[in-house]
C-alpha cells in the first residue's frame, strides 16, 4: 500500500495506490510517500524511479549506528524504533525506514502506528507546515516523542498503585502483582530502548548541513524532551526494581510468620505429645494405670502443658 502526498500550490492531496501499475508521478511535486507493508514490487519501483539504495529487512534490524544512520551526498537513511503493540501481543519496537531524498520523505514500515495517521491528517489539513519531507520527520518525531512521554506517565502511575498494592495485605494474589511488575518493567525497558534509538537518529540529523535552521530548531527541543524521558526511564527502573526488593521481602516476612506460628505449634505441642508417649508405652507395672483418675488427670496435665507454652510466646512477642 503506497500512501503519496502532492503538493499542489497552496495545498496538499493524498493519493492511495494498491499497485505501481496505477503510478503516474511525472510533473508531480512530490512530499511524502508513505509506503506501509509495501511488496517487493513497490519497493522495486521507488528504488528504480528515484535511483534509492533502500535497505533490505535484515539491514533495517541491525543496531549498529552506521545501520541506523547514514548520509550522502544525494539523501539520509533513518532506521529509527518505534512503538507498537500488536492484537494480544506484547509491546515492542518495530523499524520504520525514512528516506529524505530531494527534499521528499519515503518511509517504508510494517506496522500501522496512529503517529502516521495523525501526521498524514495534520499534512492534509496543514499543507503550509510542510514544504519539505524534513519538516515531515520533525513532525513524526516529535508526536511520537509525546506519546512515548505519555506511555511513561502510565507507566509511572501504574507503579505507584502497585507498589501500594505490595503492602496491601488483602490482596492475596502474588501472581497478579508479580506479572504486573514484570509487564511494567518490559515496557519500561522497551520505552527506553525505542528512546535511546530516536535521540540517536535526532542527534544525527542536527549534524547534518542539509537540514535548515528552523527544523534543527525544533530538533533540538525534541531532543531536550528525550533526553528528560531517559532521565525518567532510568529514575523509573529503579522504582520498579525497588518495588520488586519490597515484594521479595514481603514475601520473606509472610512465610517467617507461616514458619514461626508452625514452629510455635510445634514446640507448644511437645510437651503433651511427650506425656502420651509416656502413657503409652507397654510396660506392665506403672502405677498410674491403677488410678481411678489417671486418665483426667493425664488429659489435664496435656491441656496445661499446651496452653504454658502458648502463654509464654505471646508474652514474649512470638504470636
């Protein structure tokens, strides 16, 4: 699918393509084409009419940073991370491609993100905000920045309930919590990566001499707002981590109170277990078995040697 927006005087318009057959771009100004799970045929007819070196799939995924970012003399490449979460997936960076090439912007991607949607409208309805596919990158950037500013504030909130959560002790449920904590630190991490990713890509940009004044400008306030956002990512892990140290050890603290009121059963049933062994054993001649009273008398002495040691643990703080 080829999304391909054309400047036409005062405005812009949107044209949708399912096959490069339907293409006629000849006397087009041209500012953005938007190519989303695009066929190898697609991608093949970019290549060849702008003359693009467009990168393979497993090119795209490479972490190094001359695979994340290059220049020449013609045009810059961008393989730059983006959130995205799937239907009943978990959240993850998917790499959208970006090409500027003769002041137009290709971006090739696999994933429908609403970041694209919002900008294509904003295209649409702001066509003077745009007069080159640098100001489109900007723009991208700069939305998706906000919305991973927003993902981290409910990531933040979520951890403060749930490490409230940890010392409610009517919660019972430690699966619960432990997946929760577990899901917050994924996205968490996920969050930083996609960050560390993007202030690569807008450090690399504001080097560049193709891009002018104003978009470095606004640039560099994206990259101040990345850099709060690692700051609140680190800050962040070390919430959740010590969330987890005060969910180990209120673990710990629950089972110490399961093994010492244990224990103190223990202990506190010795004594009468030590007098029914004793009475039971099959000796012939022990005087207490001629008593009218013996057995009571045996069943108290049990009841009293229970109930001492009970006494005696909770005076000393034990139950």
């Amino acid at each position: 699918m080829m999304n391909i927006f054309i400047k036409k005087s005062s405005f812009v318009v949107r044209e949708s393509f399912s096959s490069v057959e339907k293409i006629n771009l000849e006397n087009q100004v041209i500012l953005w084409i938007d190519l989303l799970h695009p066929t190898f045929e697609e991608v093949a007819y970019i290549a060849k009419t702008y003359k693009l070196d467009i990168p393979t799939k497993e090119e795209r995924e490479e972490i190094e940073q001359s695979a994340r970012y290059w220049e020449d003399s013609t045009g810059i490449t961008i393989n730059s991370y983006f959130l995205m979460r799937p239907a009943k997936l978990q959240l993850r960076n998917e790499t959208v491609t970006f090409i500027l090439h003769n002041g137009i912007l290709f971006t090739i991607r696999y994933g429908d993100f609403k970041v694209f949607d919002e900008i294509q409208q904003r295209v649409l309805a702001s066509p003077k905000n745009f007069e080159d596919g640098f100001d489109v990158v900007s723009k991208i950037y700069e939305v998706r920045v906000e919305k991973d500013a927003d993902m981290l504030e409910d990531v933040g909130q979520e951890t403060r309930i749930l490490r409230k959560e940890v010392f409610d002790k009517d919660h019972g449920d430690y699966g619960n919590i432990l997946e929760r904590l577990s899901n917050l630190q994924e996205i968490n991490m996920s969050v930083r990566d996609s960050l560390f990713d993007k202030r690569r890509a807008i450090t690399a940009l504001l080097k560049s001499d193709k891009i002018d004044m104003d978009i470095k400008k606004n640039l560099n306030i994206v990259l101040k707002d990345l850099n709060s956002l690692v700051e609140f990512t680190t800050v962040n892990m070390n919430i959740l981590d010590n969330v987890q140290s005060l969910f180990t050890n209120q673990i710990n603290i629950e089972q110490n109170k399961i093994i010492k009121l244990f224990t103190v059963a223990t202990m506190a049933m010795m004594p009468p277990t030590l007098i029914g062994t004793i009475y039971g054993m099959n000796f012939k001649y022990m005087p207490e078995l001629e008593w009218s009273f013996g057995y009571p008398i045996a069943i108290l002495v049990m009841v009293i040697s229970t109930i001492v040691p009970v006494i005696y643990f909770k005076k000393k703080g034990w139950l």
